[in-house]
C-alpha cells in the first residue's frame, strides 16, 4: 500500500518503442530514396520489407543499450510480481 510507484520501466519501454519506429522511419525513407533513383516504379512491398530488414538489423547494435534497460525492467518487475504472488500463496498456506 505504501509503495512509491516510478515510471522507469514505463520511460524504457516508450523510449525504446519510439527509438525502434524512428529507425524503420528512417530506413523507410533511405530504401525509398535509393528504390525511387534506381527504379521507375516504386514497389511499395519491396520498400517495407527491405526497411523492416535493415532496421531490425541496425536496432540490434544501435539500440542494445535501450533493449538491455528495458530487459531489466521487465526482468525486475517479473521478479516482484512473482515475490508479491509466492507472499501470497503463504500467507493462504498458513490459514
């Protein structure tokens, strides 16, 4: 009841949902570019799926930092949860 609730986990989870959109934004716009020289029809599906390719590869070294923090929020948070339900449960054990 008297636990202070922070927004760590909830910064992390948005910071890192918005850094990896603005990494497939980013990669869209650079395949488009490129497809749009190259090409004189732009294939929209080529597009998406070569942005997808390039900014889940790029995201795995550029934002291991991020996925890393978000990993420990997640991991800590499963851990209380489990810690608060195991209370529980002794507490019913012991009535």
């Amino acid at each position: 009841m008297g636990r202070v609730r922070t927004l760590g986990g909830v910064k992390a989870f948005w910071s890192y949902t918005l850094m990896r959109i603005g990494l497939f934004v980013a990669s869209f716009a650079v395949v488009w570019g490129v497809y749009a020289i190259v090409a004189d029809r732009i294939n929209l599906i080529v597009v998406v799926l070569l942005a997808a390719a390039i900014s889940a590869v790029a995201s795995w070294k550029l934002l291991e930092g991020p996925r890393e923090r978000l990993a420990e929020n997640v991991q800590a948070r499963a851990s209380r949860a489990t810690e608060r339900f195991e209370e529980m449960r002794s507490k019913e054990d012991a009535d």
